[in-house]
C-alpha cells in the first residue's frame, strides 16, 4: 500500500490577493460554503459542505476549487476523502476584517 | 433651456447585495478607483477618476458603470459632466467594516 498523498496546491498565505478573493466569494453559493466551513469551526468532509449548499456534487467541486485556488478554503486529501477547511487565519492576518464581513452579510 | 436631469439609477442602500458588490470589488481597476474616491472623500469628476488609474475613458466608464449598477458608488450628472462618489456610507451601514478591507487590502 503506498502512501503517496497527491498535492493539492494552495496559494501561500503571503500572496493572497484581495481582488481575487472578493472576486471568489461574490457568488451565493460560495458565500453559503465559506459561512457553512466557518459555522463548524473545523474541516468538513467535502459531502458535507455539498449537502449544505445543495446542489450537484460536481458543481460543489467546481465551487471548491475555486475558493481553494483563491486562497479562502484548504482542502486536504486522505485517501478518497477530501476534507475542506476555512483559511480563518490566514485571511484575517492579510485582510482584517474581511471574513467578518463575508460571515455578516 | 431645459433643467431636465436624466435620472441615473442606483440601487437604494437596503437594496444592496453583498455577492454583487464583492464580485465588482474584485478587480484591480475597479479597487483603485475605489481607493481614490476614498481618498477624496467628496465626488470627483469621471475625468479624475479615470485620470488618477490610467486607462482608456472608455474603459473606465464600463467600471464606473459597474460600481454605481453594485452600489458602491454614486453617480451624479450636472449638465455633460459626470461626478462620482463612494456610497461609504450606504456600504457602511450595510456592510459594516467592507469599506475598511476595500481600502487597507
């Protein structure tokens, strides 16, 4: 058995953008995934963030990846599961502010 | 002649939508223009704001045109002149801390 994990990149905390991240999370489903990761307060199993929104599987991924490319969530592999978590911190150290707004409005 | 005013429109400040304006904040032009109608502080000429980020006058009223559709900024014509300002309170009020991380991020 291999224990070979496949690497999911993600943006450095220092080089978020903030144009790019308003531009992510201005859409309504990614605004409900973003306030569903900061509600559980830790990673979810990404069926669970999909449940939440409830839409397609493949359009929830669409979404994900969208947001982990951006630099809003993290999404760790463990076998075939992929667990998603908010990037709390990061975004707070780079913006303060910001995820308060996102959670808000 | 005549004192007509075309009407511009703008959304009404409890009308305002967060996806919508994060969308149109997400973008490196529309950011700096944000930026300098903050930094004034009162309307300014569509003429300085185009000025103060460089681009094309066509260019820059397509963003304009953007921002006051989103509610971020007020449109306001006297005779051919167009003057523009932040809707910071409007957003203020709404939003609470959005202004802030538009300008400092």
């Amino acid at each position: 058995m291999s224990n070979h994990v496949r690497e999911i990149p993600h943006p450095p905390a220092d080089r978020l953008e903030l144009a790019a991240i308003l531009r992510t999370c201005g859409e309504p489903v990614r605004l409900a995934m973003i306030r569903t990761l900061a509600e559980a307060g830790t990673e979810l199993k990404s069926g669970a963030v999909t449940g939440a929104v409830g839409l397609p599987t493949s359009t929830c991924s669409y979404h994900l990846k969208l947001l982990r490319e951006a630099g809003v969530t993290r999404t760790r592999a463990a076998g075939t599961e992929r667990y998603i978590s908010l990037r709390r911190d990061d975004l707070e150290a780079r913006f303060p502010g910001l995820v308060d707004v996102l959670l808000r409005g």
